[in-house]
C-alpha cells in the first residue's frame, strides 16, 4: 500500500469518527465546517457562531448545531424562483 492512500484511508476514518461525535473541538469543528481557524476564531469572538466555554477558555461546539449554523439563509434555485413567481402572478392576476 502507498503512503497516499494510507493517508487516504486515514483521512476517511477520521471523517467518519467526526462525524459520530456531538461535542467537537475547536479543532475538529473547523475541520467539519472548512473554516479556517482564524476566521473561526473571529466567529467566536463576534458571537456569531454557536459555542461553548465550559472552563472560561476552551472552546467546543455542537456538531448538530453547527449544521444548523451552516445550513441557514438558503439560496432559491432558478427554478424554485420561477415556480414562486408565477404563483405570485397567478395570484395577484389583474381581472
């Protein structure tokens, strides 16, 4: 076996491992969001992801809330607009 795919496979375990866990590290979190971690670091500071500090200084996060974090504001496809905008039309038709 190559050294890549060893690293491969290791990679992949490590992924299914995070992704089992509910509390993650700061680390592992900015691997499961592919954050960078000073702009994870600036996230935290600006309260503008959800986090913990147990013990006043080490950060952890919530796998679940995270996802939520990261699956809000969704974008409408082409298409979706386009249903919606004839629905509108259709309902607001001048007679």
């Amino acid at each position: 076996m190559e050294i890549t795919d060893f690293k491969e496979q290791l990679d992949r375990i490590e992924t299914r491992t995070l992704l089992q866990k509910d509390v993650l590290t700061f680390d592992e979190a900015c691997r499961f969001t592919g954050i960078g971690k000073s702009y994870m670091y600036k996230l935290t500071s600006w309260k503008k992801v959800p986090h913990f500090k147990p013990f006043g200084k080490m950060i952890y996060f919530s796998r679940l809330q995270l996802e939520s974090w990261l699956l809000q504001n969704p974008v409408k496809t082409a298409d979706e607009i386009e249903i919606q905008a004839k629905q509108y039309l259709t309902k607001n038709k001048k007679r």
